[in-house]
C-alpha cells in the first residue's frame, strides 16, 4: 500500500508521480535493505523541468526567508538528488554543488569546494534512511561549513533526525519488508534493485 502522510505542496503531487510513471509496482529492494511492492523513481518525474520546477516553487514558502536568507550553496549526493537541487539552487539563484560515492563513501571531487563558514541546504529526492545526507552534513562540519537545513521532495522516513531542519514537499506511507518476512520473496515474485548505491 502506498498512501500520503502529509502533503506541504499546493500540487497533487501524487498525481505527478502517477502520470509520469515515476511509481514502479513490483518487487524491489530498497537502498535501506527491505523490500517492498513499490519503488518511487524520482528520475522519471525529474526528466520534466517544467513539472519539477513548478513543485520547487513553492519550496520557499515552505522553507521561509530566514534561513533562505543565510544559506550560499545547495549541495546534493549524486546521483538522485542532482536534478533536484540543481533546480533548487536555481530557484533560490543559489551555487549548486554534489557530493559523489566513489568507493564507500561520499566525496567532493571535480574542484568542488567547502569552504569555512560557508552555509548549505542539502537537497535530496528520496529520503528513506538519510545515509548520503547525513555524510553530505559531516562533510559539511568537518571542512568548518554549516548546514542550516535538508530538503527533499519526498520523505519515506518513518522519523529521522539531522539535527537541522528538514523540509519535503510530501511523505509518502509505503510497506517495507524485512528480507526474512517478505510476502513477495513468498510468492517467489522476480527481485529487483533500481538504485542508484551499489547493494549486494
């Protein structure tokens, strides 16, 4: 069952989700390790800039000026969130930068820079456990930057905390299972991974 927990966007956004084939129905293990009957694929609704644009827009309402007003730089863990917060960072008319996995854990490479006192949004498109966002905030406070919030377009955590402000556009209710107790493992329905994390 997929079902809406709280939606912050004037849009139906599940509708968007819907109409642009970004909700997969199957067997799919999830970066987190469960398994579940449905797989959100941001990236199918992304493709369209005009579609994500126009739910980005509400965003500052959503996050409010004070902290819009003190942040200089979006960044984003490659790959999901890219899009997200490139367009973000338009919106806001705001640096934009990514974080990448390039063994086991998040990097900044390609000339990328955190610089001390330098002060971030994290922007991602599904949170679920917030692993990457929380090694996109310790490389934040490590290099001496500060991260004064986290967005993401939906949230699939069942309570997480950064230890900053986190804003979504909408959180979404889907069943997860444990491996060991998967009723489609059960029916021996086909396994599938779609992320974008190497997971074994």
């Amino acid at each position: 069952m997929i079902k809406i927990v709280e939606q912050k966007t004037k849009i139906n956004i599940l509708k968007m989700f819907k109409d642009t084939e970004a909700i997969l129905e199957g067997h799919f293990k999830l970066t987190s390790g469960y398994h579940s009957q449905y797989y959100l694929q941001c990236a199918r609704l992304l493709q369209y800039p005009n579609l994500t644009y126009q739910l980005i827009s509400e965003l500052p309402e959503i996050i409010g000026e004070k902290i819009l007003g003190s942040v200089d730089t979006v960044i984003s863990p490659a790959i999901g969130g890219i899009q997200f917060g490139y367009l973000l960072a338009y919106k806001l008319n705001k640096k934009m930068i990514f974080a990448e996995r390039k063994s086991e854990k998040m990097e900044i490479r390609r000339g990328f820079e955190i610089k001390k006192g330098e002060r971030f949004i994290v922007a991602e498109d599904v949170i679920t456990t917030g692993g990457s966002v929380k090694e996109i905030i310790d490389i934040c406070n490590s290099n001496g930057a500060v991260v004064e919030a986290v967005v993401s377009m939906v949230n699939r955590s069942t309570g997480i905390d950064f230890n900053v402000p986190y804003y979504y556009l909408v959180k979404f209710d889907i069943d997860k299972y444990d491996p060991e107790n998967c009723p489609l493992c059960k029916k021996g329905i086909e396994l599938y991974y779609p992320g974008s994390k190497k997971n074994n």
